[in-house]
C-alpha cells in the first residue's frame, strides 16, 4: 500500500477510535459496537461462575471470551499504532509515543482486559476465581465512552486537594478516636479495646456509621464517645460527598462537552505548538455544542470571540457568496482583532463543536506567548503568499501585525 494511502488510513483508525466526531456514522457505529462486546463479554463472564450455567453452556462462553479477547486485543494494537497522532505525542517519535502511550491508565485498562486470558492460554492457569477478578476489570473500558464517567473522573481530579484534606481529618478522628476508647476502655475490655490498632476497628466501624455491634463500649464514659463519634462520622462523610457533588455539577453545567488536548492540536493553527504552548491555549478555550440551523453569529452584532471548530460544518453567509468550513477551520477572528462588529452571519449546516476564544484572551495569549505569536503571522503570510488573497475565515497579515506581539514592540 503507498505510504499517502497508509497515512490515510492511519489518520481515519485515529479518527473512529480516538477523535470521534458526533456526526461521524462509523466512528459512532465504532463505540456502539465496543460497547456491546464489552456488555457480552462481562455478562459471559458472570454467568459463567454460576455452575449449572458453565457446564450447560461452557463452549458457548469459551467461545465469546475468544472472540471478544481477539477484539481487544485488536483495538488496542490499532490505539497503539496510532499514538503518534495524539497532539502531546506528535513531536517524540512513534516510538516514545507509543511507549508513553502504554502507560497511560485507559491504554493500561485496554491491556488488562485480553491480557489475563491470553496469559492464560500461554501457562495453562484456568482457575475462574482467579481470571473473573482479572477479566471482570473490562468493566473499566466502558468509561472510555461514558462522558458522565469522564465528568465525575475530572471532577475528583479537580477537587483532589480537598478530597485529600478530607481523608487526612478522617484519618486524623480514626486514631483519636481510638486512642480515645483505648483509655477509656481498656482495662475493661483488653481483647477488644486493649490497644490502639485494636481500638481502631471499632473507630472505623463507628466513623462510616456501619457499627456491626461485635464491638461495643460498655462504661458510659465510653458510650458517651462513641456517641459523640458517631456524629463526626455523619459530618465526615457528607464532606467529601458534598465536595465531589458540587464538582460534578459544575462539570455538568460549565461546559457542553471536554476541550481536550487533541482537540486543540486537531486544529491547524495550532498544530506545530509543543505542548506547553498547546496546554495554555487549552485553558484558555470554552466550549459550545450547537445543532444544525443554528444561527452562530450575526452580522453587525458585536465580536467578542473567534471560533475554532473541533467537529461539524458551519457556513458564513457572506454578500456576495456562501463559505462552507468544517473541522480545523476558524472564524471570526478579523472582527475581534479589529474590534469591530460581525459582517456576516454563521449558520451550523450540521451539529458542531465549537471551542471559543475570548477576545481579551486572545490579545493576551498573542501578547504573552512570542511564539503563538509569530506562528500565527506565519501562518497568515502564507497561506496570502499561496494563494495570492487572503482566504475567508483566515487572519489577514495586516490585522495579525497590528496585534499585540513581539513584532509590534515599539510601534506607535
């Protein structure tokens, strides 16, 4: 195969496994069909620990785990062979790329989950308990395609610092509380309360309010802290319950979908970033999901941001003809530059992702970062010098030196 028609493929295995746009049919067919085989596949997995299940239907359940192993392991030697494309990844090499690639904790799950049956296969070890445990961990994949999952994970990762004090202060009340019973209960009870580590399992019981009632103070001092304890432990645990809740909701409600690393580096303008570069353009972008026919912007409305469009096809309704862009592509940025107001409508043609960049951030991103800076006229004056006019939806040369940058230093 020609090596353009290679890349070609490799660029749409990427595309279906890593960078699935929502309006991509085979890309969402893709997930569809993983999902499900991971659903087969646990459900196989359950019901074949249930005896009478296993000897009815043993064959049947061989061959589903083969199958589905076989599958696996296939989608993770696609995602290996692609890592290179990942934005953080491009400029290492494919084959650091792919070493990095492997220990991040999805491609660490993907291995987990055809690794223990080949294993077995390899050494001969068919002991069920042992391998359910092992492929019952496929369960984790799923979150690959939940973005709930994906909100609640950046949710505890957001608010690990507090999350983190809350579990030093529950540590903190276990040990306190029994030192605590330890001297109060003691002497009393020796095989129960006779030292600290001892008393411990009476604090961790108490503290999650479970109190199985096999230990239990008898003086009334000691009742009157386990009371006492008791009551920490409803406010301990609504704390980091509290804390993860308020996160989630933020996700939720702050952003339509995830503006991720590859997103950012999806996008032409900012392909040959590094990643340092990459990241504070990423925290500086907001999101917005829009369905087709939706009015982006309007002509002679203010500007207040520039678009990059991370999925989907848009089409700006300019005087004397219609321009159509999709994926990569970005408008907007001539009005913001300039100050001025919109001088076309933008209608979405299809669902789209869009990520924004304020008008503010974008003077302070190009006034900040010399490089973005530069690359940005770069990329400007080339694209005039091919094609002979600036092309719509590009920033034209004149505007890009009138913005704030190394190259403006000194101008009046």
């Amino acid at each position: 195969m020609p090596s353009g028609s290679l890349l070609r493929v490799k660029q749409r295995v990427y595309d279906l496994l890593e960078l699935a746009s929502p309006g991509d049919r085979m890309a969402t067919a893709a997930n569809r069909v993983i999902v499900l085989i991971i659903v087969v596949n646990l459900s196989a997995v359950v019901l074949e620990t249930v005896p009478h299940y296993a000897r009815a239907y043993g064959r049947l359940f061989l061959a589903v785990e083969l199958v589905t192993v076989l599958m696996f392991a296939t989608e993770y030697l696609l995602r290996l062979w692609v890592a290179d494309l990942h934005g953080p990844f491009r400029r290492i090499g494919p084959v650091r790329a792919r070493l990095r690639f492997m220990l991040q904790p999805s491609a660490i799950v993907d291995l987990l989950a055809f690794a223990p049956t080949i294993l077995g296969f390899v050494l001969d070890i068919w002991d069920l308990n042992v391998l359910a445990v092992f492929r019952l961990l496929r369960f984790l994949k799923l979150s690959r395609y939940s973005p709930g999952m994906g909100s609640l994970v950046q949710a505890v990762t957001s608010e690990r610092r507090a999350l983190t004090a809350s579990a030093v202060v529950m540590a903190g009340l276990i040990v306190s509380a029994a030192s605590l019973m330890h001297a109060i209960e003691g002497e009393v009870q020796p095989d129960r309360f006779g030292s600290i580590p001892l008393a411990m399992y009476w604090a961790v019981t108490t503290l999650s309010t479970v109190g199985y009632g096999d230990v239990v103070p008898v003086t009334g001092a000691g009742k009157a802290l386990a009371g006492v304890v008791m009551l920490f432990g409803f406010c301990m645990f609504a704390l980091p319950v509290g804390i993860i809740a308020t996160a989630f909701a933020r996700e939720i409600h702050q952003r339509d979908f995830v503006v991720t690393w590859g997103m950012v580096a999806r996008v032409p303008l900012f392909a040959e970033l590094n990643a340092a570069e990459i990241a504070d353009v990423t925290r500086l972008l907001s999101a917005q999901s829009v369905e087709a026919g939706t009015v982006i912007t309007y002509a002679g409305e203010p500007a207040h941001c520039m678009y990059f469009i991370a999925s989907g096809t848009v089409e700006i309704d300019l005087p004397d003809e219609k321009v159509r862009l999709s994926d990569g592509a970005f408008f907007g940025e001539i009005a913001v530059l300039r100050k001025a107001t919109r001088s076309a409508d933008v209608v979405a043609l299809t669902p789209c992702r869009l990520m924004l960049l304020d008008a503010t951030d974008l003077q302070h991103l190009m006034a900040k970062n010399h490089t973005l800076a530069d690359h940005i006229r770069h990329v400007a004056r080339a694209r005039v010098a091919r094609e002979g006019v600036t092309p719509k939806g590009d920033i034209a040369a004149e505007e890009i030196d009138a913005a704030p940058g190394p190259a403006t230093e000194g101008r009046t």
